[in-house]
C-alpha cells in the first residue's frame, strides 16, 4: 500500500486509439502534467514553423532523451503524471512500474482497445501535422503486447 496519493497514470495502446484525446477530457487526467515524446516534437515543429512528420526521424532520439529526463523530474517532484505513449513493450512496462514503485508512486495502466482500421482510417484523415500511415498503424496493432497485472500496476482499465 502506498503511502501518499501519487500516481502514474500509463496510457497504453496503439496511435490513433484515443490516448491523448481521454487524458485531455478525462476529469481525473485532464489537470495532471502529461508527458509525451509526440509532445516533444510537435513543440519543436511549431517552434521551428515545420511539421511533426517532416522532423520526426531527425528528432526522435533528443526528443526521447528529453522525455526521460521530464519523467524523472515528475518523480522527483512527488506529484502524480501520465505518460501517454503506445507503450506495447512489457519490459517498458515492468521498468516504469519499478521505477514507481520506487519513488512511491502507484501505478495504474489505461489500455485503449485498438479502433476499427476503418476508424483508424477517418482518425488518420483528420489529423493535421502528425500522421503515420495506416500500414504503420496497423503494424503497432499486429505487434501491441497487452499489458497484464503481472508487469507490476497497482490498477489496470481498459478503455473501449
């Protein structure tokens, strides 16, 4: 049992399944500090008056490094935060809820149910400035690994 009300909050699932859409509207989330590498580089695209697509590739391994350093200060700081990434691999999974764990966090899991590749299709379509492709969405889908109890959450949702 924890001892204080800190929380990660870690929304997982594939692109385009309604992560950032939930966390921004949930009244639970909406008010906490959000982290995301996504975030990381659209702020460098706007910044630089270009794209997330056009920088992506040339800017995803500083916008990750940035990302770990922003979760270890919101550990530090003892508040509670959500990462909202796709987060398919167990052992991310099981090193976060260690690293919880760790600073005394619980650690409660979001599952987003994949939509329909129709509904992935409209998703991609209305998106500005950020899109995968539909083949590398539903290769995230093919590859996702659920996550379990078992990789250490305190909780676990799904949202569908």
């Amino acid at each position: 049992m924890h001892k204080t009300d800190r929380t990660l909050y870690l929304l997982c699932g594939i692109p385009y399944s309604g992560k950032s859409t939930f966390a921004g509207k949930d009244p639970v989330l909406s008010g906490l500090p959000c982290l995301s590498s996504d975030a990381i580089i659209l702020a460098k695209a706007e910044q630089q008056g270009t794209t997330y697509d056009r920088i992506f590739f040339e800017s995803i391994k500083d916008a990750e490094k940035t990302f770990q350093k922003q979760v270890t200060v919101h550990f530090e700081a003892g508040k509670s935060f959500i990462i909202d990434r796709t987060n398919g691999n167990p052992d991310t999974r099981r090193k976060l809820c260690q690293t919880a764990r760790e600073y005394d966090f619980r650690t409660v899991c979001i599952y987003f149910e994949p939509p329909s590749d129709d509904e992935i299709r409209k998703r991609i379509a209305t998106r500005k400035n950020q899109t995968l492709s539909l083949q590398r969405v539903l290769s995230f889908k093919n590859s996702f690994v659920l996550p379990t109890l078992d990789e250490g959450f305190d909780a676990y949702f799904v949202v569908r």
